[in-house]
C-alpha cells in the first residue's frame, strides 16, 4: 500500500465542471478501529446525478461539501477487518467516494460474488444504474406487452438497459441518441426495434413516421429533459406514463433557470401522468431485482457494457465524458487492480 489518493471539491462549478473545482490530495491511509473496515477502492461509478450533488441547491440527498471527498458509488476489496460482518479478501459495494481507501463501518456495504458476474457489473447492470432502469420502467412506467416505450439517452448505462428490459416484457423499444453510430449500436446489439438521432433528425417527425398514423407513445422514460422532452410530450398517448429519471441536458445550465416542458398540456388532453422517482425509495427491493437481472443475463436477454477509464486521477476529464455523450455504456473509473 501506498497513499490514500482523494479527489476533493474545491468550488462549485458554474456550468460544465473545470479542472479548478477540485482538488487532488494525497492523504495517509487511514486504520480502521474497532467495528470498521479498511477498504481499497477498485472501481469508482461515474453518474449524470454527480452534478446535482456538487451544487448547493435542495435535493434528495445533501450536497457534497466544499473540501470533502466527491461522493461516488465505488466496489472495494477489504483490506482489513475488525468488523465481525466482514473478512479480508471480501467484495463490496458502497458509497466510499472517489478515493484510493476508505474507512466504513459497514453500514452501507453489501457484499458482492465476483463468481455470479465480474466485478464492474456490480457498479452497472447489479448496481444502481440497473436498479434504476429495472424500477424506474417496470414500477412507475409499468408497461404492457404491446406498448410502445420510447428511452432517451438511450446509449447510456440507463437507458440501454429500459430499452431491453422493454422488450423483455413484449413492448416496442425506441431509442434517442447522439449519433448514427450509436443509434445503430442500438438496434444491432442490444435489439431496440427503432433509434433516432437527435442529432440529425427531427425528434417529432422520426417518432410519428416509425409508429404510423393514430399511433404514440405509451411510455417515455426520460434521462434528458429539454427539447426531446417536449418533442415525446407530442406524440403521447391516451394513460400514457412519463417516467422523469434525469434532465442531463440542463444540468449545466449557466442561465439559473432549467428548461420545463412547453409541451405539458398534452398531459391533460391524454389524461397522462409525469412523474419523477429516485432509486433510493427502492434499496429495499435491490436483492429482487438483482435475482431477476441475473436470470435475464444467464438466458442471453440482458447485456450491458462497461466503458472502464484507468487512474483516480483522470476523475475531472473523465467525469465530462458523462455531459459530452463521449462515453457508451457505465461510466467508471478503475483505480487499482483486483
């Protein structure tokens, strides 16, 4: 062992996140006491929601401190125990943030079978980002076989994982992404029936031309916000459900005003629902939807893809991968071997 490298924040960022709105420190590592743990962190999950935790403003967990280590979702070797719930050599995830070593009491770690699935998955499709679009589709959009259900950010770690389990459950599957070749990984490699690139097409046009006259949209799950937002909001249907996970788009927002839908009549004359969830409502029900994720993996109907970056100390170029669209699948960091 060496140091404890941590990335710490150092202001909050205005606008896109800059390599000034952090520190990286190096730090003894620390020694755990009596009922802790001392964890090494091998892989670090980067997420879209990280923004909303540098910034001052209320939301569903509190912001991460001026000078305290960024919260990060991580999966961690324990290196030493004096907690009888734990041994030497075991996998966990947690939340121990973006740093080499942590201490935990144990609380939030779950310990982790690198033989039921390698390690990075546990921080994607077995993590939070396949929780929320395990539950976020199937528990506040609650498709039917038929339905037609429309994911943007669909080449996300979210979002290519709602448009399988879509049709895992009998629906039609569109994505909306950023570029022909995304929208065409889409659809050869993880079987959406449609994707479109905003980039290039209209969201409006693209949507009605695939789904035919009298045809729309029966649930929306939402990573981006904006435009696309209202784009879909147009093409709904009778009961349709909208499922609001994130607005990528406006996390950046310099303007201090985020976009809302201009679009939301279209709520009332389809007697439609918008509604907004957080995964954490549901840590009670991972283990059931973890089960049920592995058996999708094992029958060859679920796959997901890891997009790994090596080195702690990449954390602020590789963080803006997430706000570019440069990154393909969940983004993490690994910053020591297994």
């Amino acid at each position: 062992m060496s140091s404890n490298i941590q990335i710490k924040l150092a202001a909050r960022p205005e606008g896109l996140p800059k390599k000034t709105d952090w520190n990286i420190v190096e730090a003894d590592i620390p020694v755990p006491l009596d009922g802790e743990v001392l964890l090494q962190i091998i892989y670090i999950s980067l997420d879209p929601a990280m923004r909303g935790w540098m910034s001052a403003a209320r939301s569903y967990v509190p912001p991460v401190r001026i000078g305290q280590v960024m919260r990060a979702m991580t999966l961690s070797k324990v290196i030493e125990s004096k907690n009888p719930k734990f041994k030497p050599g075991d996998f966990v995830t947690g939340t121990q943030g973006v740093q080499s070593y942590a201490i935990s009491k144990g609380e939030d770690l779950a310990v982790v079978d690198p033989k039921m699935a390698r390690l990075p998955k546990y921080l994607s499709v077995l993590g939070m980002t396949g929780m929320t679009a395990y539950f976020g589709l199937l528990e506040v959009g609650k498709p039917k076989p038929g339905e037609n259900v429309v994911v943007s950010g669909a080449s996300g770690a979210v979002g290519q994982l709602v448009g399988q389990i879509a049709k895992i459950t009998g629906c039609t599957a569109i994505g909306i992404a950023g570029s022909q070749t995304k929208c065409k990984d889409l659809v050869e490699n993880y079987g959406f029936d449609k994707a479109i690139d905003y980039k290039s097409e209209d969201v409006t046009t693209s949507l009605l031309k695939f789904l035919g006259k009298g045809n729309g949209i029966d649930v929306y799950f939402d990573n981006v916000g904006g435009d696309i937002l209202d784009a879909v909001l147009g093409t709904i249907r009778s009961r349709a459900r909208i499922i609001i996970c994130g607005a990528i788009s406006q996390y950046n927002n310099t303007s201090g005003e985020s976009a809302g839908p201009k679009n939301y009549m279209a709520l009332l004359v389809n007697r439609a629902r918008m509604e907004g969830f957080v995964v954490f409502d549901y840590i009670d029900r991972y283990p059931e939807a973890v089960s049920q994720m592995v058996k999708w993996m094992a029958e060859g109907k679920l796959k997901s893809t890891e997009d790994i970056v090596q080195g702690i100390e990449t954390f602020p170029e590789t963080l803006l991968k997430l706000y570019s669209g440069a990154n393909s699948g969940k983004l993490m960091i690994q910053s020591a071997s297994v």
